[in-house]
C-alpha cells in the first residue's frame, strides 16, 4: 500500500514556475529511491520521462533538441539533467546581463554622451544615470563583475 501511494505520488509531480530543474529532480528522486528503499524496481528512464512531460514550456527548446539528436530510450537522467540545467543558467545568465544593463548611462565630460573606450581604456570615468545615482566605472566595477559572474 504504501508503494502504490508512493507511486501516485509520483505521477502527481508537476515542476513548478519558480522550482530548480535541481530542486524537481531532487523531489521526484526522493520518490524513486523511497520506492526502490521497499524493493520495487524503478527504473531511471521512468523518472526521465517524467521530466520531459512535466517541465515547464521554457524548457522546451532544450527537449526538442535531445529528441533530435538522442535515442530518449536510453538517454541517462544524467544526460537530461545536464541539458535542462545548462539552458536553465544560460537563461539566468542573460537574465543577469538584462538587469545589469536596464538603466542608460550617459557621459558627461565635455557634453559627449557616448564612452570611448579605445581612448580611455582602463581610465576611471563618472557615469551619471538617470536620477542621482552615480556609478564609477573602471577596474574596481569590472573586477567585481567578474567576481560575481565566477562565483
């Protein structure tokens, strides 16, 4: 009984907007193993279909690809896995890169509005965005940059 109930539980899964592609492996293999933990087979690929019908639509270029280019009947949950999660932190990544260039930074030396690099390059410059803020440019805000796309 408890099987069956571990078993439609299972079936039940749905990967949320907000969730990891880690976090919903990680509950749908909690399942599996406290299934295998009773002694009933449960197979892998069982648990790799599962993924590829119930993960959200943004994920679907991604699926489309592994359909194209792998046999799905033996493709390792490790293989999906890897696919879903490396479109899941490119996606972020281009997130990331949105977000930090949302807000137009205009120079103010000389009334330009343009940064010419090729002349200052490795300059400190004072950016004014819109509003008060101030933004020093240079080695300092690169360095942290690199530091936060590493880590």
């Amino acid at each position: 009984m408890q099987v069956l109930n571990l078993m439609r539980e299972f079936e039940l899964q749905k990967m949320k907007e907000s969730e990891t592609i880690k976090d919903y492996s990680d509950r749908l293999l909690s399942i599996a193993n406290k299934v295998r933990l009773l002694g009933t087979q449960f197979a892998d690929s069982r648990i790799v279909e599962k993924i590829l019908v119930t993960v959200p639509e943004r994920y679907e270029a991604s699926i489309t690809t592994l359909e194209n280019t792998k046999d799905l009947s033996k493709i390792t949950l490790a293989a999906v896995l890897h696919a879903l999660q490396a479109q899941e932190h490119r996606r972020l990544m281009r997130q990331d890169q949105v977000v930090e260039g949302a807000l137009p930074a205009k120079h103010h030396a000389g009334g330009s509005t343009t940064n010419n690099q090729s002349k200052d390059k490795g300059k400190r410059k004072n950016f004014h965005l819109s509003g008060s803020f101030t933004c020093l440019a240079g080695s300092r805000a690169t360095k942290a940059h690199e530091a936060r796309s590493s880590g």
